[in-house]
RNA sequence: GUCCCCAUCGUCCAGAGGCCUAGGACGCGGCCCUUUCAAGGCUGAAACCCGGGUUCGAAUCCCGGUGGGGACGCCA
C-alpha cells in the first residue's frame, strides 16, 4: 500500500514553526515511503482565512523545500483542494448521517449553550450538550421550523469504547461517554473541522494521519465518524507539541514563531529542517547533523518520542552556523547577495568576475573567509562591511586600545613602504613582511598587527590579517595603512 | 472540574531488564591552536521527579503520588 499523508494547515495565521515540523515530518513519512504527500487548506472558518495567510503558508513550505504532490497550485485526482470549494460535499456527507440517524438538527441558539457552560465552569464542572433536540417532538420540530429557527447539525455519539494504536503513543482508549454529540455542520452550512477532516481523509485515500498531541482528544470523535462513514480509518501518529523556554505552548510572545521571521532573520532553509527533524524525532543514534536528503532515508515514525520539546534557538544558531560553513560557495553568495545590497553595500562587477590566477571570484573568497564567523546570513552585512566600503571608520573602541603607542604612526607607516614594494603580495611573504618589520622597529609583532588591523578593517577584530591584506590587495592594503598615518598624524 | 498525553543533564535527543561508572549534541567552564574574533581539537561540570512493588538484577516493567502539557466551541 503506497502511503498518502496530508498537511491541512488552516490560513488563519502564518507557517508556524509547530505546523512547519509537522509538515515535515509527514513530507518525511511520504518521502521515506515513496508515497504522497497531499496539502489541503482548511479555511472552512470563512470569517477567520484569508488568500494572504494561504500564500504565506505554501511559502514558507516551499523555503523548508517540502514539496506536495498533491493540492494548491499543483492539482491532483482528489480534488478541489481548498474545503471551501468542498461544501456540497461535506452537505452530502451530513445528509447521509441524518438520514441514517446518525445525526440530528439541532435548534438550540449558541446563546443558550454558552449560557449552559458558563453555569458549569463557575460550578467547576464539565459541561456536555444534554441532548436536548434529540427528543424533540414532531409538533415541536414543526414549530421551530415554521418560526424560521437556524438548526446546526449534531452527530449522535454511540455508547461506545473507542481504541486505537497510536504510532507514537501505543494504544489510547477513550470511552465516548465523554464525548458530546458534537456540531458537524453548522446553521450558516459549513462544516465543522471534525467533519470536514474526516470527510476529505476518507475521500483522499489518506493512510497515515501524522498532527500534533492536541488532536489526540479529537481522534475518538474522528473514529467515530469513519466509522459511521463505513470507512477504515487511517494510522495515527500524534507528535509532541513544541513549548517555549517556559515550557507554555509556543507563541509569538516566546519571539519568532513563523518560519518566515527565521527566513527574515537569515537562517537556512537546510538547518531548519534538521533542526525541526530533531524537535521530537532521533534516527536512534547519536546523529545529528543530517542533510535533508538523509533524513528521508532514516526517518521512522517510532522515532518520534511522546514528550513535548522546547523550542531553542540557541542550538538552531548552532547548526545554522555549520550549515553556513558547507553550503556551496555559489549558493552562499546568492543568499548574501541580496542582503548586501540592501545594505548599500552592492558588489561591483570586479568582485565577482571570474578570476582564475586567484581561483575565483573575490567575493567568493570574501564569503569563504567570513564563513566560519557567520552565525546567520546577516552576520555576514556587518562582517563584510569593511570590504565593501572605499573607506573605513575607525571604531573608537579599536583606536583606544590599538593606536595608543606615540610611535605606532612611524611603525605603520615604515610597514606600508616595505609592503608597497612586496612581490608577490601573497600570505607568506606578507607575514614575513610584517614579522621582520615589527622586529626592525624593535616592536612585538601583535602591537603592528592589531594597528594594521584597525588600519584595514578600522576594527579590533577580523579575519586572520594576513589573509585580509592579501584579500584587499597590495594597492587598497597600502592607500589604507597611509591613510592611518594621516588620520594619526592629523591627531597628534 | 472531567478525560487524555508526558516525565533522563539548563535545552534537544540516545537508552526498549544486566552492555549504564547513564552516551551524544547545544550552551557553559578550562586547555590547545593563535595577531584579534571566530572556526577547529582536547577536556570539565551537569540528569534517570518521588514512593512503593515485580525481579537475582530496573533509567528501562507495574501501581500510586507529584509535576508539566493538551482537550473539553455552531475555532481549527
């Protein structure tokens, strides 16, 4: 049996980074298994969706590289895809039940009903629908229908034990007397989410229903429904839900919870999907940075623990930052191009020009060298700053604690005329520069090295400066040690 | 209140009766490398919620407690 799992967000709000990993997770299961994997909207809430939530949904999949193979955009033999297209469908579906006493109208007003469970909840008891309009008489039925009452649909919950084996949590029973005959189509003819889900897995083929713990509750009230459909129900498999750092259920007062901030905030698409693949899922062993494409190969639904998982963002700096130091040079410099632009700080044409005496690009070696350093791709705006500028700003902090020495003016200087006639201007013979001139002027070697790092860099800290001078260039190295000179001659 | 789920270092995971003196990763401390900052290497501190069982033997199984989470809508 080829499985068909199925992502079905509601557009009420943006890709969740909770959603996100479900999605994963299913995308994963489909993957591992060569199966579907199918998205589905759910906007029956017609008051509550919106086409922007639903385009900000399908991109935050489309960044995380979770493709579907079914649904939005790409169509499928199930479909419509959207439950708002799907309304005569779920109509059908409740007609049925009516007509095989499996549900009745309903004619209680919402007021009551809140009325009913406010008295329980100050009573500190649960409340359950008392059934009310099961019993309804003819004449009384007649008469709500004549005074033009609105009637919702309930579905009449069987005494029955309802059981199932969760892949995740083994065997969960619920006795349906805690069930409610609960709403399944509402008086305005929409479906309700119960309804509706149920409805579209059966019509979808869908095999393996992987969502969060807090549908647990719901599963009887679904197997219910496949059952009163005639329908086997699927395989479910409830994952744990992601906490904040207080261990509450994760929300925007916990910072970033959409995947399309972590995007804004310069993290990769790869390392978020290893690290949400790891919120609540282990291949078993000590593996931790895998690749999208193993992660298909190892994953397994009773890898997923039955705990709930806090959501830090520390460890995703982490990874992000080893992702940065193994993604392609290519594709780094088109993720950072943009950045940089933004910043004003646009490579020109030279520097990414081919450059083969050099071995590519000097934007490419630009990247390489400020890699290791990046935590996120906007680490690298302020990292390369200092390459991109035609000139300089001291900091303040640099100029204190590296351009104190009266003399350092001199050192700098006599360093620029020797580098000025260096050949070739390459690592090693820029080192042996710089050594033998600090020790021609009686100096540690440190003390000209941190003034040429402020000279080129006008910061405390850089890349290692050997490399940095050799990057810049004999010309731009030199006219950035003269101008140090005259900034330090101007201010003495 | 009722029902359900969960419980190993601060955090994410490993552990499915002896392999556990409880392993890995992030973070934190130290050392090394070193011109700075990173990266990297080495290293240290850091946990089986509590109480009963079962067993020759329990982090692992059972029961209870406690704690955390979730669900109880004409929201999804």
């Amino acid at each position: 049996m080829v499985p068909r799992v199925r992502f079905a967000p509601s557009p009420t709000g943006y890709l969740h980074v909770g959603g996100a990993r479900t999605a994963l997770f299913n995308w994963l299961y489909a993957r591992r298994h060569g199966g579907a994997f199918i998205l589905r909207i759910e906007d029956t809430d017609v008051e509550r969706s919106s086409a922007e939530m639903i385009d900000g949904i399908l991109d935050g999949l489309r960044w995380l590289g979770l493709d579907w193979d079914e649904g939005p955009e790409v169509g499928g033999p199930h479909g419509p895809y959207f439950q708002s297209e799907r309304l005569d469908r779920y109509r059908q579906a409740v007609g049925r039940l009516v007509a095989e006493g499996r549900a009745y109208y309903c004619y209680c007003t919402p007021e009551r009903l809140r009325r009913e469970r406010e008295f329980a909840e100050q009573r500190g008891e649960a409340w359950q629908y008392d059934r009310t309009c099961l019993t309804l008489s003819p004449e009384r039925i007649a008469e709500l229908e004549g005074g033009g009452a609105r009637r919702a649909v309930r579905f009449k919950v069987p005494l029955a034990q309802t059981a199932f084996d969760d892949q995740v949590h083994g065997r969960i029973e619920f006795d349906a007397s805690h069930v409610e005959d609960f709403v399944v189509l509402r008086s305005d003819l929409h479906p309700t989410y119960h309804l509706s889900v149920v409805v579209d897995d059966v019509d979808m083929g869908i095999t393996h229903v992987i969502r969060g713990d807090d549908h647990i509750s719901n599963t009887p009230k679904h197997l219910l429904l496949f059952e009163a459909f005639g329908a086997e129900p699927p395989v479910f498999a409830h994952v744990p839900l992601i906490l904040g750092a207080d261990k509450k259920r994760l929300s925007k007062r916990h910072g970033a919870t959409s995947v399309t901030e972590y995007r804004q905030q310069g993290y990769l698409p790869g390392a978020m999907v290893n690290f949400l693949a790891l919120l609540g899922w282990s291949p078993g062993d000590d593996s931790e940075l895998m690749p999208v494409g193993e992660l298909v190969v190892r994953f397994s639904l009773d890898g997923i623990s039955g705990g709930n998982a806090v959501f830090d963002t520390t460890k995703l700096d982490w990874m992000n930052g080893q992702y940065i130091a193994t993604l392609p040079v290519e594709a780094l410099t088109a993720a950072v191009d943009p950045l940089l632009a933004a910043a004003d700080l646009a490579p020109t044409a030279e520097m990414i020009a081919p450059d083969t005496s050099t071995g590519g690009p000097w934007l490419h070696r630009l990247l390489n060298l400020l890699r290791p350093r990046a935590k996120r791709l906007t680490d690298f705006v302020e990292l390369a700053r200092p390459f991109l500028v035609e000139t300089v700003e001291y900091e303040a902090e640099a100029v204190v604690k590296h351009l104190s020495s009266p003399d350092i003016g001199d050192h700098v200087a006599t360093l620029a005329a020797a580098l000025g006639t260096l050949e070739p201007f390459d690592e090693a013979q820029v080192e042996a520069m710089v050594r033998a001139t600090a020790s021609a002027r009686g100096i540690k070697a440190g003390a000209l090295i941190h003034a040429t790092r402020v000279a080129v860099t006008g910061r405390t800290t850089s890349p290692g400066i050997f490399e940095v001078l050799v990057l810049l260039g004999k010309t731009r190295s030199v006219a950035r040690l003269e101008r140090l000179v005259g900034f330090l001659g101007r201010r003495t």
